[in-house]
C-alpha cells in the first residue's frame, strides 16, 4: 500500500494502528501494510467498524484491538491482531472473505486469479494467462 493511504489508516485509527512504526521482534505492522492500495477501503470500513465497537462497548473487558498483521496472501486479504472479542474476529473474517472480490491494485470488482500466484484482480489488472477463477474451471464428469 503506498505510503499516503498508509499514513491516513494510521492517523485515522490510532490506537488500532498503535505499533505501526514498533520493533520487529514485537510485530510485523513495523513492514507497513503489505497488500495492495485497492484493498484501502475495505481495511478502512473494517477498522471503522472494529474501534466503533470497541468505543460503544468500552465499559466491556474487551481489549483494545491492536493490529499485528495486515498482508495479502494466497489472494485474500488476512488481517491478524491482539485483543477483540469474538463479534470482531467475525468482522476480520468477513473482510477477509469479501477480499477476494475486490481487485488488490484497484478495488474494482475482482476475483481470484491463479497463474504464477494466487491474487485478486479485476479483468484490467489480470495478465491473458489469468483470466480464470476456481468458478470459472470446469468439472470433468466421473461417468
């Protein structure tokens, strides 16, 4: 993610984005945000959605959540941190699975492209080679 789109997500959430500068025996965020800009505003909704949560359910034992990961990885968006509850985690899991139908370079609609690696793309960011998905392959029949 470039280095503007980065510094909004940290100025705008900073206490989920608290070690994004921290030691790297501590936490991987000190690598910034390793996926592409077009994922910026499903990270952006998902951490308006997780610090809403945790400031309206403040007098809760919830801990703040404070990220430890975010990357893309086998296509998909994977967001990893400390703290949260389980409503949380549910949020990560969703943003994680809807990743991989928004374009990682542009946030267009996308899906799942394999040839080299696995990632996400719209038609405009896929190479000839990738213009596949797993829906779009076709099941030989055992008959």
């Amino acid at each position: 993610m470039n280095s503007q789109l980065d510094t909004a997500l940290c100025e705008k959430y900073p206490k989920i984005f608290v070690n994004r500068h921290g030691n790297v025996e501590t936490t991987a965020m000190c690598w910034g945000f390793e996926c592409g800009d077009g994922w910026y505003d499903l990270i952006d909704t998902l951490c308006g959605e997780i610090q809403h949560h945790l400031d309206r359910n403040a007098s809760k034992d919830t801990k703040q959540f404070v990220a430890v990961q975010i990357k893309e990885k086998f296509g998909t968006l994977r967001f990893y941190g400390d703290g949260g509850d389980d409503r949380i985690r549910s949020f990560i899991w969703f943003a994680e699975s809807f990743s991989g139908k928004i374009c990682e370079q542009c946030g267009s609609p996308g899906k799942i492209r394999r040839g080299g690696y696995i990632h996400t793309a719209c038609d405009a960011h896929a190479r000839p080679a990738e213009s596949y998905s797993d829906e779009d392959e076709d099941i030989e029949s055992t008959d």
